[in-house]
C-alpha cells in the first residue's frame, strides 16, 4: 500500500487513498469511518497506537472499502488514451 507522510504540529499524517488520511498523536490512530452522525458530521474510527495489528487491519479494512468504491483512474495511474 503506497501512502504520502507527513508530520508536524505533534501529529504524523499518512494519506493513504481517497477519503482515507491516518493521523496519529502518538496515542491514537484515527480515520474517518465514512460515517456521519446525526448532526451531519464525520465519525472517526480510532485505536490505540500500542495496537499497531488491530489499527492496521482495521485501515486496510477500510482502504479495501474505498477501493472497491473509488478505484484508481487510468490517468492517475499513468495510463492515458
């Protein structure tokens, strides 16, 4: 899985697909679960940073997720008609 890092402000992003930006604090992992709550706004999916194997099964559950419903454009992927 291929993913753009950055860091700054005490946090590591990691942008991994569309829709899919894994921040961490060094105490939590968090993404957007692709959810909203009844107030319209984004539910966040966590997990602790001592659990790396639940944390990044559950960002590749989530990233196969958004591949089957955002697959990857030819053009992104260098392959223009």
């Amino acid at each position: 899985m291929e993913a753009d890092v950055h860091e700054g402000y005490g946090l590591a992003l990691v942008s991994v697909w569309i829709e899919l930006v894994v921040w961490t604090d060094g105490r939590w992992f968090r993404w957007s679960s692709g959810r909203t709550s009844i107030s319209g706004r984004p539910v966040y999916s966590f997990t602790p940073a001592l659990d790396v194997v639940t944390a990044a099964r559950r960002i590749a559950d989530r990233y196969n997720e958004l591949r089957r419903n955002h697959p990857c454009s030819p053009h992104f992927l260098g392959e223009e008609s």
